[in-house]
C-alpha cells in the first residue's frame, strides 16, 4: 500500500505537526519563488539591455542558486 504521509504516534499531535510543517513548507516555496523571478526579471532585462556581459551573467547566476539555497536552509530554522 502507498501513501503521502505515515502517522505513527497515536491521536491527532501528528496531524497538527504535518499541519504546521506542510504550510512552513509552502512559505519557504512562495518566498524562493519569488526571489528567483525577481532574480530572472531584472537581470534579463539587465542582459537584453547590455548592462551584463556573459562573464558577469555566469558569475551571477550560480550567486542566485546559493541565495535560494540560504534561503530554503534558514526558512526551517
């Protein structure tokens, strides 16, 4: 048998608990969302306008990779 989730403490804590961790989780995705189009807009507007070179432009993104990854890492503290 498969399922999403597995209760295995009796009575309705665990509920509570996946209650309380799936909505951190959605904050967590809405907020790196965000951040990466954010990210997206203005340094694409940036490059189409000339402003970033292709050394700049691949410097630049594996930066935004980390930021989201800071991001995600702090979010469950």
């Amino acid at each position: 048998r498969v399922a999403d989730i597995y209760l295995i403490k009796p009575g309705l804590q665990s509920i509570e608990d996946f209650l309380i961790i799936s909505a951190k989780a959605r904050s967590i995705l809405h907020r790196n969302f965000m951040i990466a189009l954010t990210y997206n807009v203005v340094a694409g507007t940036c490059a189409l306008m000339g402003f970033i070179n292709p050394l700049a432009a691949a410097i630049l993104m594996p930066l935004s990779s980390l930021a989201l990854l800071i991001s995600t890492l702090g979010g469950w503290k």
